[in-house]
C-alpha cells in the first residue's frame, strides 16, 4: 500500500460464487492511504475455487487489472495491488473500495434508468479497443470464437444441460424447456459462426456484477469482477446484460431505444454500427445468457441465493430468445 497500515477489520461482502471478497478497514493507517479496501482472494468452496483455477478466472482477473484496464474507459476499481501464483493457483487482489456504491441485483432485475447507465457504461469498455489487432497479441483473453473455445463449450453443455433441468425445469415454461433443448442441437452452429468486430469484453456483465452509485455516493457505474475477459463479439456482452438486467416485459419494451443509446455512445467514440447488424447480433447473442445459466450453475457451489440467480437468468434468457426469434438466426 505504499505506507503502515496497522490494525485492520474485514468483513465478507456480496456472495463470491467463485471468488472471496472482503471489505478491510484500515483502522490506524497512514494518512495518505484510504479508510477501506476490498480485497479479493480465492473462494472458500473447493468446487468453486477448482473451477476458477481450471477456467482460468483468477489468472485473467490479475491480468486484466495489471495489463488491460488502464487501456479502456469504463469505470473499474482502482488496483492497489495484484498476484497470481501460477503454481498454485492462487491470486490476490486489494481493489479500490468504492463504498457507498450498492451492488445491482440479479434477482429482482433493475430500472431502465440503471440500464441505461450500464449500457452507457459498456460503451466505453468497447470502443477504445473495438477490432483492435494487436488483442490477438494478448494470449490469456478468453475467446470464443476458437475451435478450442466452441468444442468446449458445446462439451459442457452436452454434460450440464439435463443435470440443469433436474434443479431448474421447474421454473420454466414448456416453451422454454423445448427451446433449450433445440439449442443444444445447434449450438456448434451459434458459437462458429460468428462474425463481426472484436473487442475486449467482460463475459459476465450482469447487475450482481456492477456497482452503482447512491445519493451518499460512489461513479455513477463501476464493473467489477473481470474474471471472464475476453477478445470477442462486443454485442454478446450488451445481449447478456439485457436479456437478464431488465425484467422480460420491460426489456421487450426498452431494448430498441437501450441499442441505439450504445450506438450513439460507440458514435460518440469514433465507433459506427448499422443498426441493423446491431439488432441481428443482440438477438442472436441472447443465446449467451442461456449457456452461462445452464454451465455456471453447474460448476460452483451452490445455496439458495445462488439458485435463486441462476433460475432468474435461465427464465428471462431463454423467455429473451424466444421473443427475439434468435434460434431461426442459427
């Protein structure tokens, strides 16, 4: 921390499926350090801490704070400190903390004002990168669109999806069940035939992710947890964030209007879309949401927050694909 920091107190904070956050108070620090700090350690749950250690979250996480975030605009803790153990697996984060901000909440879903500072906010992840290729330079960025990335992926769906069912068929649709299933048969089509612009992506921007400011305080947006950063199609980050963010009815409602403000920020940067690719793209990416809901929730440990989120995203996801008629754009 650059100065004595003495006697601390820590206390949990958020559910850190994958990973342990805890807020520090620095109780008899220097005077040019802060009050708090949130430090981010590997999760407590073993099946949870294997699965960041196999898919490579913690490794990507210190990276992208040390390497990538200075090199985007979106509003991200400040990094005091970082390591990553490549023999162990084990990483240390000490992140700005940015108290009084509250965290979004994946459950209960947000306003279309949240949404709209978030989608602003995506924007300035994007642009400054956007089809940069000197990103295939950086060899730890998750991708997709790899022959790698997409066997794998369809693997774990083919393993996770009837073990989903079994906790979660219970609160979908017949409609949606049936979708999920037709997917499955096509999803080596979805995730190789992709096209477009690349740029960095988040992989998981959702509300449990994003931290919002409050009339006490705090950006008016923060993302954090950058364990999934990618080099990949920009839109699947917009599709995952709406799909779930908003609350189905609202988001059939607003998500026209919530695409052209990303368009118009991205204009702002320099960054032009045509509309109509953009909207293609959005719905064909709202299949994201669907894999990371049947995968994820199979791969950390769970409780019953936990299936709370998953079930919510599963049904605002696949209810997101029907009503954009995504599967016919397979």
């Amino acid at each position: 921390m650059g100065g004595e920091v003495g006697a601390i107190e820590s206390t949990r904070i958020g559910d850190g499926l994958v990973g342990l956050n805890l807020r520090v108070r620095l109780l008899d620090a220097a005077p040019e350090l802060p009050d708090s700090v949130v430090i981010k350690l590997p999760s407590t749950d073993q099946t949870s801490r294997a699965t960041g250690i196999a898919l490579r979250n913690y490794e990507r996480e210190v990276k992208f704070y040390l390497q990538v975030a200075h090199t985007v605009d979106i509003r991200v803790p400040k990094c005091h400190f970082g390591e990553w153990d490549e023999s162990t697996g084990d990483f240390t984060l000490v992140l700005e903390d940015m108290a009084p901000a509250e965290q979004g909440d994946q459950v209960t879903g947000c306003s279309v004002e949240r949404a709209e500072a978030a989608v602003d906010e995506l924007a300035l992840l994007h642009a400054p990168r956007w089809d940069d290729p000197t990103l295939h330079d950086i060899d730890w960025l998750g991708r997709r669109t790899s022959t790698e990335a997409v066997t794998g992926v369809a693997a774990l769906w083919s393993m996770f999806h009837e073990p989903f069912l079994e906790t979660y068929a219970k609160y979908l649709s017949t409609e949606q069940v049936d979708l999920s299933h037709a997917f499955g048969l096509r999803i080596l089509d979805w995730m190789g035939d992709r096209e477009g612009p690349l740029a960095i992506t988040h992989g998981d921007y959702r509300l449990d992710n994003l931290l919002f400011g409050t009339p006490a305080g705090g950006p008016a947006v923060t993302a954090v947890d950058w364990q999934t950063p990618g080099h990949g199609p920009p839109v699947a980050d917009l599709a995952y964030f709406l799909g779930a963010g908003l609350l189905s009815d609202e988001r059939s409602i607003a998500e026209r209007s919530l695409l052209d403000r990303y368009a118009d920020a991205l204009a702002e940067r320099s960054v032009d879309v045509d509309s109509s690719w953009l909207w293609t793209q959005y719905c064909r990416e709202s299949f994201g949401g669907v894999v990371m809901a049947v995968v994820a929730s199979q791969v950390v440990g769970g409780n019953a927050r936990s299936e709370s989120m998953f079930a919510a995203m599963a049904t605002r996801h696949l209810q997101h694909a029907l009503d954009t008629g995504a599967l016919d754009l397979i």
